[in-house]
C-alpha cells in the first residue's frame, strides 16, 4: 500500500509542477499577443500578482473556452491540453478517495 500511495503521490506533486509549466506559457502567450484579454484576466502570474481573483478569471477563461475567440492556433492548442489535463487531474486525484470509500 505505501508503495501504491508513493507513486500516487509523486503523480500529483508532477502534475503540479507541469500546470504551473503549462500556465506560465499561457500567461506568457497572452501577455506578448493579447495583451488585451491578459489585463482582463487581471495580469495574472504564477507567484507575483497571483490572487484569488485573478486565479479564478484564468480557470474560467479555460474552462468557458474564451480562448477559441482569441482565433490563436498556439492558445487553443495549450488551452485544449490544460483542459484535458485539468479533468485528468481531478480524476487522479478524486479516483482513489472515492474507490476507497466504496470499497469499504
């Protein structure tokens, strides 16, 4: 079992790591190309000017896909990628706790 959770674990903790990765680069695409929709999501960053506020416009931005108005391969393609992982993500990390529960 401590196996089982170690590798858990160490999924989560590189999916972590590869979001932050993953949203730096569409920080970045959108500070340097539309500048415009990047101050409306309130100039958001990793660590600097990272608030509750501006963490949830970015997740909405995704999530509603807003990104498809922006008419930008390399957005839609990142964007689409992060969505995908996103729900992989919450699976992983809600899968095990909801199959031990049941299997009690």
């Amino acid at each position: 079992m401590e196996t089982t959770q170690a590798v858990w674990f160490t999924v989560l903790f590189t999916a972590i790591l590869i979001w932050f990765a993953l949203a730096a680069r569409l920080f970045r695409l959108l500070r340097e190309d539309h500048g415009e929709v990047y101050d409306t999501l309130g100039s958001p960053s990793l660590f600097l000017n990272s608030s509750i506020r501006n963490n949830w416009l970015s997740l909405r931005f995704l999530i509603a896909g807003h990104y498809r108005e922006l008419d930008d391969e390399r957005v839609t393609r990142l964007c689409g990628f992060m969505s995908i992982f996103l729900v992989a993500y919450i699976v992983w990390f809600v899968g095990p706790v909801v199959w031990m529960l049941l299997s009690r």
